[in-house]
C-alpha cells in the first residue's frame, strides 16, 4: 500500500531526476514521430525509441504509458462488430 510522507530532499530530487528522463524521451519521440508519422505502427516505433533512450525503470515505463494512451483511442468493440464504430450519422430518435 503506498504512504503519504513528508517529501525528502532525496525523494524531491529522485522525481525531479525522472521529470527530466521524461522531458528527454518526449523530445525523442516528438523528433522520430516527424519520420515515422502517427499512425499506429509509427507510434509504436517511436515510443519504443524513446524508452531506449532511457535505461531502468523509467525507460521501461515510457513504452507501456504511451501504449496505453494508444489503446484507449482504439475502437475494439466496432472492429469485432459489438457496436460502435459506425458511421458518423446521428441516432434517429422519435
């Protein structure tokens, strides 16, 4: 379970220390977007990237984070016919 604390001078520093990883690797990506495009295959590629840049636990993370970015703005439900997906008409309503 996580604690509440008072914040350290070595904690202050750990999260400014990984503010900084996730600045650069932001920078990365952004730079290897511009070749790759936004598409899927294009983001992957360059989130994977950008998580090498940074090695441990926080490169680790960059990846998974933007992964799951990508996946919330997929349309499972439409592609396996569940509904949804459709076209960009409205609902009739009576």
């Amino acid at each position: 379970m996580a604690e509440i604390t008072v914040p350290s001078a070595r904690g202050v520093t750990s999260a400014l220390t990984n503010y900084g990883f996730g600045a650069v690797a932001g920078m990365g990506y952004r730079v290897i977007s511009g070749f790759t495009g936004s598409g899927l295959i294009g983001s992957a590629v360059s989130a994977a990237v950008a998580g090498a840049m940074i090695k441990g636990p926080a490169g680790d993370a960059i990846p998974a984070i933007l992964g799951f970015q990508a996946g919330q703005g997929i349309e499972i439900g439409g592609m396996l016919g569940f509904g949804g997906g459709g076209g960009d008409e409205p609902e009739e309503t009576l």
